[in-house]
C-alpha cells in the first residue's frame, strides 16, 4: 500500500512548497470585500498560504499577493495580526 500522501501548498511569500499545516492561512471571507487569518485552516472561501516567517510576510506585502491571490485586499489590521502570530510561535 503507498504511503499517505501530505497535502502541500505554496507560500506566497518565497514561492516554496510546504506541508499544509506547517503554514498560515489567509482566507477571503465570503459575500464581502475583505480577508483574514483563518487560524483553524478550514474556513470557506479563497485561501493564501504563508510560511510563519516575517520574510515571507513581507514579501507577500511587498509583491501584493494577498490581492492577486484572493482578488481583494489585506487590511492593515490583519496584516497586523499576522505579525503577531508569527512573531508569537505560531
């Protein structure tokens, strides 16, 4: 029998491929014009993946990813936010 296979998502900050679960989720909040951090990973909706690292955050920031990927802006509040779960551990 093969082994299970681990889903794997790119981090829009570097471009690298990860497990799943070893990143942060963004999530475009259905019906309204607006994103944010989706910490359990399962929220409906447009997704972005970062890896838990300032670099890759600021690099999606940079390169506006979060609008191209989830066709509408970050607020500054959740970008706010991912800055403390990443500088927190998480």
């Amino acid at each position: 029998m093969a082994p299970a296979r681990v889903p794997e998502r790119t981090c829009a900050g570097c471009g690298r491929k990860a497990p799943k679960a070893s990143l942060v989720r963004v999530a475009r909040v259905p019906g309204q014009d607006r994103a944010e951090v989706d910490p359990v990973g399962s929220a409906p909706g447009r997704g972005v993946y970062l890896h838990a690292d300032q670099a890759c955050l600021e690099k999606a920031v940079r390169r506006d990813a979060f609008a191209r990927s989830l066709r509408t802006g970050v607020a500054q509040e959740e970008v706010g936010r991912l800055r403390s779960l990443i500088e927190g551990g998480t």
